[in-house]
C-alpha cells in the first residue's frame, strides 16, 4: 500500500509540472537587463555586481540604481514570449532594501511582442505590492505575482509576449535596491518561451533557485 501510495504521489508530482515551463536566473552570467525605460537619462543605472553588494545567493545580483525622483524607472527583467490570450505567467524574486520606506521596489509588466524587447503593446498592470522590509525578502508576501495574458487588453493586437519589469522608487541619495534569484512560470507550449537578461546553461531550464545556485557555491 505504501508503495502504491508512493507511486500515485510521484505520478501526481509530474502531471503537475508538466503543465508549465519554468525558468530560473540569478544573474551569475554577468547579464543586466533586456532593456529599460526611460531609455536615456536619467533612468535606472543597472549593475551585475557581487560581494561586497548584498548577494541573496550565487555569486552575483542585479542592482538598481534610479538616477532621478521622475519618471519612474522600469528595468526588464523577463521577456516571456509566444503568448496567446488566457496564458498565465507568474513570477517570483527576491529584493533587498536597505529601509522600510525608499528605496522600495515593485513589480509590474507590459505587452510587446516575440521579435523585438523594445517594443510596447500597453501595460499589463501589476500587483498592488511595494517591497519595505529590510535585508532580502521576496518581493510579495502573499506569493508569485500572477499575469492572465489579454486580462487587460492590450493596446497592440498583434501583442504576443509579457516584458516584466521592476521598478525601483527610490529617491536619491536612497536609491538602490538589489534583485536576485527570479523565477518564471508560463505554459507548456510549443512556440512558449522565456528569456533572461543572458543567456546561461540553467537560464531557462525546469529547476528550483536551490539547484540552479548549486551551481556556483
């Protein structure tokens, strides 16, 4: 019975993940971003650093730095690509704030489309959530922030792809925040994938932060 029990367990586990395609990054292949808005300064300074930057795990982290109060700052993080409406994209990542009040990230992301990272189809919005805590914690306490793709329409209809973005609001001189460790989930589909700032060997394979920072400790 227990072996019986056992199996069921393992075969639920993988009808499970079979159902999204998951990737991991944490910034060790030296990448930054896939873009950022403004595109000229001021915008967001970013920086693949290491210790003595707060690291959460690895050996690397992205850092943020906001040039100026306005506008506010997007950096790409995300590109998820080869959508159609009714996709749900998650996502989860670790942010290290050095106050309880700025700097202070959030995340939110915006319609593009497959071929082109600078391309906008209309904001996708994004949780209510802004980090506040000190020292790292994942940027939403409730969980992953969750997209439906053509919940809010986009303003391009030939869209088919989500730019997640963090956005950082501090204001100078408290302007830096940190990222690390982000995880993606999107469907199990042909012509579905995920793209990272670099490319890496575990970028965008299915695993867990653990393993892929087993990598590089």
């Amino acid at each position: 019975m227990k072996r019986l029990l056992l199996l069921v367990a393992v075969m639920c586990l993988a009808a499970t993940s079979a159902w999204a395609l998951t990737g991991t990054y944490g910034w060790e292949d030296c990448g930054t971003v896939l873009g950022r808005y403004p595109v000229a300064s001021p915008s967001v300074i970013a920086t693949n650093v290491g210790a003595p930057d707060p690291v959460h795990g690895g050996l690397a982290s992205l850092k943020l730095e906001r040039e100026a109060a306005s506008p506010t700052t997007q950096a790409y993080v995300a590109w998820i690509k080869g959508l159609v409406t009714g996709d749900v994209v998650t996502v989860s990542f670790w942010v290290y704030d050095v106050t309880t009040s700025y700097p202070s990230a959030r995340v939110w992301a915006h319609y593009c489309n497959s071929t082109d990272p600078a391309s906008y189809g209309g904001s996708a919005s994004g949780p209510a959530e802004y980090s506040g805590s000190t020292g790292w914690v994942p940027m939403l306490a409730a969980g992953p922030a969750s997209w439906t793709f053509g919940l809010v329409v986009p303003t391009d209809p030939l869209a088919d792809a989500l730019m997640i973005e963090v956005r950082n609001y501090g204001v100078p001189p408290t302007n830096i925040i940190w990222v690390d460790d982000i995880e993606v989930t999107a469907p199990t589909r042909g012509g579905v994938s995920i793209e990272f700032p670099a490319a890496g060997p575990s970028a965008v394979e299915p695993s867990t932060w653990g393993s892929i920072k087993a990598l590089y400790q």
